[in-house]
C-alpha cells in the first residue's frame, strides 16, 4: 500500500497506470466491450473495388482487407499482448534471478558454469534467437511466451548474480555466517529479501520489452499466427494497405507503443521509489 501511494503521487505513473488497468479491463471482458466478433467478416465491411473501410459510425476504427472491424480485433488482441507480457515475462524473472542468485552467492563450480551459459545465450542476438526458436515449435499464445522467456532472462541473470555477490560480501552477512547461521537460511532470509525490489522493477519494465518483443514475432510471421488477432499480426495482415490504408497499421501500432510506455513509466517509478540511490533524481 505504501508503495502505491508513493506512485500515486507521480503523476507519469498515474497515467501509466491508468493505461494498463484500461488494457486489462479490456483483455478480460473483451467479449463483451468489442463490437463484434473478432473474426467475423462483412458483407459491407469492403468498398465496391474490394479495399478496407476507412473509420465510419459502423466501424469506429474502420475495417482490415477481409472487412473485419479492426476495432474488435484490437480489443481481443490486447488479451494476447498481455497474457504474453505477464506469462513471459514472470517465467523470464523467476529463471533469470534463480540463475543469478545462485551463481552469485554458492560461485565456484557452479557460478562459473551457470554465467557460462548466461554468456553463451547474450552471444546470440536476443532477436535473431527468437526468431529460430519459435521457428522450431508450432507457433501458439503459450509457445512464444516461452520463446520470450528464453531470450529474455540472461540480463535478469546477469544483474542478480552481481548484487548477490556484493550483498553477500556485507557486514551483516559475515555477522550471521559468525553466528553459524546455515547458508541456506542466509540465502532465504537475508539476501534474497533484498533483492525482492530489483526483481519488482524488472518485473514491471520487462513486461514492455516482451510486449513489443511478441509485436516483431508476430510482425514477421513467427509468432502468434491467425485467426488468433494479435496487434503485431495485425499489422502483418495488413501491411499491404499501409499506403491505402494507414489505419490498419496506425491504429494497432499505437495500442502497442501505448502499452509499452505505461509499462516503462510504471517501472522508472518503482525503480525511484525502491532504489535507494534514485531518492531525489525525480
């Protein structure tokens, strides 16, 4: 509760925060808040030549080039963007910060080989990696999430492992290792507590990389594949038209940038707020 009043009290986060609970509202009852039915195609949702209908009172954001409300489509694929934003996101956190923290504090053997295959996943373009991966397996909702997941969690990794070392090397952690306090219980009591607040912030920033990650896939045909609207296939159907037609890329790709940063301005807020070092750079 704390930490929200403290946000609410930043008027960027507000506004991010408002842009998120409005997505989720829609995601949940998308069926309901949508016009009509994500895929259903109309007779008079195309022009006589066949072409997509430009923003009209019967289709309020207009139609795509199979004369289906674009508005509808955006609606249901704010349940795809963020189902994968959350799944994929929260799986890359969870391997990123056990990799990390346990690298970091038992090192030897273990930290080297567990930072070796840290090392070894950032060689790889995080894009072009995805990209073949979700190439391999049957693209689905589930799927790319766990594709997300696994490019994304090397740089989690990589700052847990360095602030497991330098809490590991405190005052406070030589006085309970004196005091014959067993590494486990260190580990669960006294440092991974304190890292709780990173792993809220990357939680939160994260979620807007993973967003526009699963866009790109689904951009480039690898990701979430229709009839299953997504903002980034969206644009995919419909680049054709981008001349002809500017909504049908404008409208999803600006849901996109939209949420990513209500999603950036929520977690530069909890950074200040939980890092000590940001107090009074707001």
């Amino acid at each position: 509760m704390i930490i929200l009043k403290k946000l609410l009290k930043r008027k960027l986060a507000v506004f991010g925060l408002i842009i998120i609970f409005t997505a989720i509202i829609l995601a949940i009852f998308a069926p309901i808040i949508a016009p009509f039915s994500p895929n259903e195609q109309f007779f008079d949702g195309l022009t006589i030549e066949g072409a997509p209908l430009g923003p009209e009172a019967g289709f309020l954001l207009g139609t795509d080039l199979l004369g289906r409300d674009l508005l509808s489509r955006i609606i249901h694929g704010s349940r795809t963007s963020l189902v994968i934003g959350v799944v994929a996101n929260g799986v890359a956190v969870f391997i990123g910060a056990f990799v990390g923290i346990v690298a970091g504090y038992f090192r030897g053997w273990i930290g080297s080989v567990l930072m070796r295959i840290t090392d070894l996943m950032m060689a790889f373009p995080a894009l072009l990696l995805a990209i073949v991966l979700a190439a391999i397996f049957q693209p689905s909702i589930w799927i790319v999430a766990m594709v997300i997941a696994m490019v994304n969690w090397v740089q989690v990794a990589r700052i847990m492992y360095a602030e497991t070392i330098s809490l590991s090397e405190r005052e406070f952690i030589d006085a309970e290792r004196s005091l014959g306090a067993s590494r486990i219980r260190i580990l669960f009591k006294h440092i991974t507590p304190h890292l709780i607040p990173s792993l809220i912030v990357f939680g939160t920033l994260g979620i807007s990389t993973t967003v526009l990650l699963e866009a790109t896939l689904s951009y480039l045909g690898v990701g979430v594949q229709p009839p299953i609207p997504s903002w980034g296939n969206i644009i995919f159907e419909n680049q054709t038209y981008f001349a002809t037609a500017p909504w049908l890329v404008a409208f999803p790709g600006i849901a996109i940038v939209t949420l990513a940063l209500a999603f950036n301005l929520v977690g530069d807020a909890l950074r200040e707020i939980l890092d000590p070092t940001m107090k009074g750079r707001s």
